[in-house]
C-alpha cells in the first residue's frame, strides 16, 4: 500500500508542474521515510514469519508429547486397573486363607500329634534293634572266639595225626612191600595190611609175621590214648569153603579176622580196650574187582582205621 501512495505521489508531482520546489522537497522526504518505514516493516514481517514458523514447529512437537503422553496416561490406567484386579483377587485369597487357618491349624496339630506317635514308635523300635544288633554282635564276637579256638583244635588234631602217620610209618617200614601200607585220607591214618601178612585161606588165627606188624600198631596206640581205632575184616567174593558150623559165611569170616586183631592189640596194657572197635565188612566194601586173582588178594585184608577223638570238637560245634 504504502507503493501504491508513493507512486501517486509521484504522478502528482510530474502532472502538476507548477508545484513549487519546497513541496517537492518535503515529498520527496515523505518518500524516503515511507522507504524506510517500509523496510523496516518487511524486516518485521520476517522476524513474525520466523517466529510463526518456529511456533508451528513447537506446536507439532507439543502435540506429539502430548499424544505419547496420552498414550503412557491410557497404559498406566490399564497397569493400575490389572493391579487393583490383581490386589482383589489377592484380598479375597488373604481373607480365604485368613478363613480357613484356624481349621489347617488344627489339622496340621492333629497331624504332627500322630507323626510324634509315629515318630516315638520308630524310636522305640530302632532302640530294640539297636540292643538285638548288639546282642547278636556279641555273640558274634563270642563265636569267632569259639571258631578260632576250633580252627586250633583241629589244626592241632591234625599235626597230631601226621605225627601218628609218620610215626606208624616208622614203626612198620619192616613190613614195606608185604601186603602193608600205611596212608592218610580225610583227618583219619589208614593201617592196610593184606591177608597174606596175616593169616592162612579160611583162617583167623593170625601167624608169627602177621602178629609183630599188629603188636608194633598196638605200640604206637599205647602212646596215644586219645585215638579211637576201628578194625575192619575185608574178604573177596569167593564163598566160604571151611569147616561147616565153625563159619557161616565171609561176613562171619571177617569179623571173626577183625575180632582176632583187636585180641592181639588189646594184649597191650596201654592199649585203650574201649577206644577199640572190630568190624566185619565181608565182601561188601572191595578195593579192586574180584574178577582177577590180583584184585582178590587185594580185597582180602584188615583195614586198622585211626580217628582223633572229636567229642571236644563236637561239643563246640553244637554249641557255635
């Protein structure tokens, strides 16, 4: 606007030419402000044009803080409406529970009363257990005792009847290679003499050779009391061919052939008579088969059979 007045000024000015120069001049000053004026209002167009424009740029980012603040409003509405539905339900549950203690209270005493008795029974049970291990430990201890000591007896039985072997063994080696033998088998010494050492076909009557092999046996036995002696008679398969009623059969042979042993040794006055027994195994009890004249031989014979006395032994083993 102030253009358009300036310019009409102007026209003015070249139409009226009679106009006188002081009016010019004070024109033309008119102009030079209304320039000025002119500028100066452009500037603060400017400066209102940027002020506005930064306006708009704080308004937008107003109203997005707002926005993101309405959002984090409307979520912590909804945190706070999940946890006063959260705090209800756990009231309700409290107040449930604050209902029902009384009633667990008492269950739960009713229920360690009746552990406590449980309890009381096991200790009671444990406590006899305890005292039963104990007693069985004890005789545990009481029987390895008693074992041990048997382990010493019958070691010494033992040494003691190697001893009698060798000693036997000694005694007869002058009958070496006639029909004797003497061994050992299961804790016991075996005297085997063949009949042919000791006695004529059909007979029981020992000979002179026969005699001092069973009189040395009953020297070793006269140093030995303690040893228990079966005398067992052995006869082949062949029947009995003697005199009639004198012997009924090789049964009968052979007891009378062990009973005939058992004289000759308990002449012997160290000679226990009743660690003494005889017996008559006839023809039941071969070494060898009676079908050849070799296994005959060794059938007939007296077996003197030596035992360490156990009853000791025994005793202690009943008792273990």
């Amino acid at each position: 606007m102030i253009k358009k007045t300036a310019l009409v000024l102007i026209v003015l000015l070249l139409t009226v030419s009679c106009v006188s120069k002081k009016v010019f001049t004070d024109l033309e000053t008119k102009f030079a402000d209304l320039k000025k004026e002119n500028r100066h209002l452009a500037d603060q167009n400017d400066s209102i044009s940027k002020t506005k424009n930064q306006l708009d740029l704080d308004l937008a980012s107003l109203k997005a803080n707002y926005e993101k603040t309405k959002s984090e409003r409307d979520k912590l509405a909804s945190d706070y409406e999940a946890s006063d539905k959260n705090l209800k339900t756990l009231q309700a549950s409290y107040a449930a529970l604050e209902k029902n203690s009384d009633e667990s209270l008492k269950a739960n005493m009713a229920k360690n009363r009746e552990l406590l008795v449980q309890l009381e029974a096991k200790e009671k049970a444990l406590a006899t257990e305890k005292e039963r291990l104990n007693k069985l430990n004890a005789d545990l201890k009481e029987r390895s005792a008693r074992v041990n000591e048997l382990e010493s007896m019958i070691a010494a039985k033992e040494a003691a009847m190697n001893k009698l072997k060798e000693t036997l063994s000694k005694s007869l080696k002058a009958f070496e290679g006639k029909g004797l033998t003497v061994h050992q088998k299961d804790g016991k010494v075996y005297v085997s003499v063949e009949n042919k050492l000791l006695f004529e076909s059909g007979s029981w009557a020992v000979g002179p050779e026969g005699k001092k092999a069973v009189v040395a046996v009953g020297k070793v036995l006269g140093d030995n009391p303690e040893i228990s002696v079966l005398i067992e008679g052995h006869t082949d398969n062949d029947k009995f061919a003697g005199a009639v009623g004198q012997i009924e059969n090789n049964w009968d042979l052979s007891t009378k052939r062990a009973t005939a042993i058992v004289n000759i040794l308990g002449e012997n006055k160290a000679v226990k008579k009743e660690n003494l027994t005889a017996a008559g195994r006839g023809e039941f009890a071969p070494l060898m088969s009676n079908d050849t004249p070799e296994g005959k031989a060794k059938n007939r014979r007296i077996e003197i059979i030596l035992t360490p006395k156990l009853d000791e032994i025994s005793k202690m083993l009943n008792e273990l």
